[in-house]
C-alpha cells in the first residue's frame, strides 16, 4: 500500500468517526433536554404542592365569611381590610410585641452565654474538656419532658409562673445545641491566627472576642437565628408559663384562643396566621445562606 | 493568661523543668488558664445544674411519690407505675397512637426527604429557587401550620375537600375530623415541613465523590444501579442519624397533636400522644408525681430504641473510615 490510499483510509475512517460521534453527541444532547424538562417538571409540581397550603392561607385571608364558608376558591371581592381588623379585633398587635420581647431577649442570651464555652471547648486544651463536651452532647438528646416537672417547680416557687421569665432566663445559661453549632465552626479556624494573636500579647478573652468571634460570624448569626425563630415558634413554653395572664400571652397562645373571641370570622385565622408567617419567611429570604449552613452543620433545626 | 514567656521557653528551662516534675506540674497549671475556662463554662454549669442534672434527679424522686404542687410530695414507692400499667386506659391510647405514628411516619419522612433531596441534585439551573420553596414549610411557626391546615382540611368550610370533590372522590375523608384520618392528616402536616431533613440529605447527596459515579459509569452501572450500591450505601449514616432523632423526636411529639385536638374537640383520643398525656397529667390533673414517673418511662422507651437502632446500624450502616463519629 502507499501513502495516499492509507491517508486517504485515515481521514474516512476519521470522517466516519465524528460522524457518529455528532450523532452520538446530539442524541446525547437531546436526551439531557428530555430529562431537564421531565426533571424540571417534577420540580415544578412538587413546588406546587409545597406551596399550596401557603397560598389558600392567604387566598381564604383575603375573603369575608361568606366567601369562605361558600368555599370561594378565589377572594371577590379582596377584603384587604382583614388585615388591618385582625389589628382591631384581636389584641394582635400586642401577641406581636410580647413574642418579640421573648424572642430577641433569647437570642441575646443564648449568643451571649453560649459563645464562651464553644470557644473554651473548641480553641483551649484542658483535662476534662472531652467530658464536658459529651455531657452537652447527651443534654440534646435528653427528652425535655423529664426535666420539665421540677423547672416547674422552681418557676413556680421562685413566683416566676405567669411571667416572661422562665422563658428568657434559661436562654441566658446557655444552650447545648448552640455551643454544639459553634464549636463545629469555631474548630474549623486554623489554630496558628489564636497563637498569632498570643504572641502578640493578647490575653485569652482577647483571642475570643478580637480574633474568633468575628471570623466565626457566620456560625454567631445562625445559632442567633436559631435562637430567635426557635422562641418565636415556641408553643410549648409559653403554653406552660404565660397562659393564666392574658397580657402576657404570644401570638402561638393567641392563636389558638383565637375561635374563642367570638365577634372574629373563622377565616380572619388565616389572616392572623399568614401575618404570624410573613415574618419569619422574610427573615429566611434574607439569611438563607446562614440558615441552610447552620442546618447542614449540625444536622439538627434549631 | 498566656504571655510571650509561655510560648519563648529557652531550652535550659525546659530542661530543669523536665527534671523537676513538681515544677513541669506547675507550668502546666499556668498554661491551662483555669480561671478564664472555669469563667467561661460556668454559664452552661450553672445552667447543666439548675435546668438538668437537679430536675433529673428530682423528677425520678417524684415519680415514686404523690405530689400536686401544693402539698409535698408523698412516697408511694411504685404506685405510679402500677397505675399506669394497669388502671390508666388513656397511658396505653397514647402509647398506642405514638407507636402507631412513629411507626409510619418516620419511614415515610425518610423516604419522601431522600427523594425531594435526591430530585434537587439533578437540575442544573434553578436548584436555589427549589430548595428555597421546599424549605419555607419547615420555618413556619408550628401553631400556625397547624391552625392553618386544620382549615384547609375541614370538610365544611376547607378548600381541600372542594378539590377533591371536583376530581370526582364522592366521600372525601374527615380529615382532623374523622378519628380514622386524623393521624394521616398530621402525617401530611408533617411531610409538608420537611425541609430540614431535606437539606440534610441534599448535603450528604453533594458530598458523594464525583469520582465514584465516573468509577460506577465505567463498569456499566445503570442509573437505578448507581444510586443502590453508591449513592445510598454513603448516605446511610445520614439516614441513620435522622432515623434516630426522629424516634427520639416523635415521642416528644406534642404542639401539632395538641393545637389539632384543641381545633377539632378529638373525644376519641385518636390525636393523644404520649406527650400529651404527661402534659396533660402534669398541668391539668397537676399529678406531677404520676407525669414524672411517665417522663421517665418516656426517657427508658427512647433509650431502648436508641440502643436497638445503634445494635442494628452494624447492618446497613456504612462509614467511610470506619468509625461512629464520621
């Protein structure tokens, strides 16, 4: 054979090639659109399912009662004014402040009160620190409901039932699940910036507040955040402690004592609870990141 | 505190220092800065004493005694457990229902988490906007849900039952009304918030090597394939944890079952948890004695579980480098 028929040979065999190799790729192509678009679709549906409860809350929020109890699927006329009767009809406004007082005094305290000993457990070597930390570990799984009783007990000796403070006090002693959240973080911070500042002749508290704390401010708002949507979501607490006052009571008691107000219309629950919502979806809108770090980091909500 | 000193030893002190071990024992004590960590733990000290280790040992001396907040307690040895057993109908409803819902429920749970997680890795575009829609349900506060869903699902006025009728289902269910869908109801109410698990998984599902999938294409493995023996063997340890916590979690199972029963006037106890039941003995019977010997009934089952679930994890769960904690 000479050169020509073999080049010749060649450059078939490679036109032949990338021929199928076209083929092959847009038939690749054309099945990765089909499964996008079957895959989107899914998507799409389970979004819908998803957001369905959310969206007849505020459809059913917008209708008068007879719209509702006709089961109308879309409000005619809008009522936009139940917004603003849920304010008048309800002490809505103060259900508001009261959840808010209790919510941002937890997250303060459990922020303030749980940094020092994810920073001891995390940055510092000392002979029990891997008991403590087990301790704490054991504390999250502990049932809430065996050490309930006694708590009770001691609020009620110390006078404190009905009152905010059984639910701020306990957040200012600290919160295993927040120390756990915080020294999953705090140990990921290289070890040579805290010796750098040492040297340089920062004491301990210095190390924490001056080199740790702002580098672990990420891991500082999520467990606030946690802190803050697990006080505001609270039902339980505030069932126990703040029921016998009705001054004190949160929008979580508010509301389900809400069918008991009788001039309110059923659906206005709806109105109550879609603006019960709004605030912690704006909230997660703004701070998804740190949320769904937090989540992922500890395998726990808060 | 620790000064420039501690860290520039000259090598002849360290030297007298390791022959003089009263000495090294005293360096030793001033580098640990006991001060600052003592300091520094005593809020979670103080707050491991008063908020647990005190109540605990309280409540398990409460359980053996009669006690109603107002009069002391009372020793009656194992009364408390003799009645539960044997003259308390509505203990063995609640245990019943809890097991009855856990026992559903949580495979479920898992099962729906694993597959909205495992659907969200797939797009390339758009992932955000999805998980973001997914998670919202687990944000919203828990009273709120429930109220809402009680609503939505009521038979009379709720839109739900409007659709259903409309695709042509004659007798839609009661839902919360009827004892024998109520507990499927809370079942939705919980799929619906599951986010959290959801982001989980969706984390664990990201974290499976690229490399295992290319190694799983070359020898020929199909889709379903890839996902049986690579995919889910390495999430595992992730359903694992989840499975536990849930177990741990369901009989805690309390604020969705009480705002639910509280709507609908539940008279068949088809939504009384056992939650519910020490709630109920211990703030509106005020038996603390008798809720707290349940507690710790609660606290002994839990256990018991956990250790089942942990003896059978040798089974079916898989760790990278061998070990419990990753």
């Amino acid at each position: 054979m000479n050169k020509t028929s073999s080049s010749t040979n060649l450059s078939a065999i490679s036109r032949d090639w990338s021929a199928e190799a076209r083929k092959a790729k847009f038939q690749k192509r054309r099945r990765r659109i089909l499964f996008g678009i079957a895959n989107h679709s899914v998507l799409v549906a389970m979004s819908a399912v998803f957001l369905m409860p959310l969206f007849l809350i505020v459809v059913i929020s917008l209708m008068d009662f007879q719209q509702a109890s006709r089961r109308a699927l879309w409000p005619h006329p809008f009522i936009w004014h139940n917004y603003l009767e849920v304010f008048q009809a309800v002490p809505f406004l103060h259900w508001t402040l009261n959840t808010l007082f209790v919510s941002v005094l937890t997250m303060i305290g459990t922020v303030v009160s749980s940094v020092p000993p994810a920073y001891v457990l995390s940055r510092l070597n000392w002979k029990g620190r891997q008991t403590s930390f087990i301790i704490i570990l054991a504390t999250m799984m502990l049932p809430g409901q065996v050490t309930m009783i006694p708590v009770y007990v001691i609020f009620s000796r110390l006078h404190w039932i009905p009152s905010f403070l059984p639910l701020i006090v306990p957040a200012f002693f600290s919160s295993a699940f927040s120390i756990f959240l915080l020294r999953q973080f705090f140990t990921t911070i290289p070890d040579e910036i805290s010796d750098a500042a040492r040297i340089d002749g920062c004491n301990e508290w210095q190390v924490m507040m001056r080199i740790v704390v702002p580098l672990a401010k990420p891991a500082i708002s999520a467990v606030g955040l946690f802190a803050f949507l697990g006080a505001w979501n609270d039902f339980f607490g505030p069932l126990l402690y703040l029921v016998e006052n009705k001054n004190l009571w949160t929008l979580g008691i508010g509301l389900t004592q809400f069918q008991g107000i009788h001039h309110v219309d059923k659906n206005m629950l709806m109105t109550a609870s879609a603006l019960f919502m709004l605030p912690v979806i704006i909230i997660f809108f703004f701070s998804q990141k740190v949320f769904i770090e937090g989540v992922t980091l500890t395998g726990v909500k808060g | 505190m620790m000064s420039i000193g501690s860290v520039l030893v000259s090598p002849r002190r360290k030297a007298r220092a390791r022959n003089n071990s009263k000495r090294l024992k005293a360096r030793a004590k001033l580098r640990t800065p006991w001060l600052f960590i003592s300091l520094c733990m005593s809020p979670w000290v103080l707050g491991f004493l008063f908020f647990t280790a005190y109540p605990m040992v309280a409540s398990f001396y409460e359980s053996f005694t009669r006690f109603d907040l107002i009069n002391s307690p009372t020793w009656i040895g194992l009364g408390n457990f003799r009645r539960m057993f044997f003259h308390d109908s509505l203990f063995w409803t609640s245990i019943r229902n809890t097991f009855w819902i856990s026992a559903i429920s949580i495979p479920l749970r898992i099962c729906f988490a694993l597959f909205t997680a495992w659907i969200l890795t797939k797009p390339k575009r758009g992932r955000t906007i999805y998980r973001t829609i997914f998670f919202i349900p687990a944000m919203v506060p828990t009273v709120a849900a429930t109220m809402s869903f009680t609503y939505i699902f009521n038979p009379a006025v709720g839109p739900i039952n409007k659709f259903l009728e409309s695709f042509g289902i004659k007798n839609p269910p009661l839902w919360f009304m009827d004892p024998r869908w109520s507990k499927w109801a809370l079942i939705i109410l919980g799929l619906w918030g599951i986010g959290d698990t959801m982001i989980i998984y969706l984390a664990g599902f990201l974290d499976v090597p690229k490399s295992l999938y290319e190694a799983a294409d070359l020898e020929g493995a199909n889709a379903w394939q890839q996902f049986r023996y690579v995919t889910l063997p390495l999430m595992t340890p992730v359903i694992f944890f989840s499975a536990v916590t849930g177990i741990i979690g369901s009989f805690q199972y309390f604020t969705e079952a009480y705002v639910a029963a509280g709507q609908v006037l539940d008279y068949s106890h088809s939504m009384y948890f056992y939650a519910t039941h020490i709630y109920n003995e211990a703030f509106a019977n005020y038996q603390m004695g008798y809720a707290s010997a349940l507690a710790w009934i609660l606290l002994v089952i839990t256990l018991a579980c956990t250790f089942i679930m942990l003896r059978t994890q040798r089974r079916w769960v898989h760790y990278p480098n061998g070990s419990l904690f990753k």
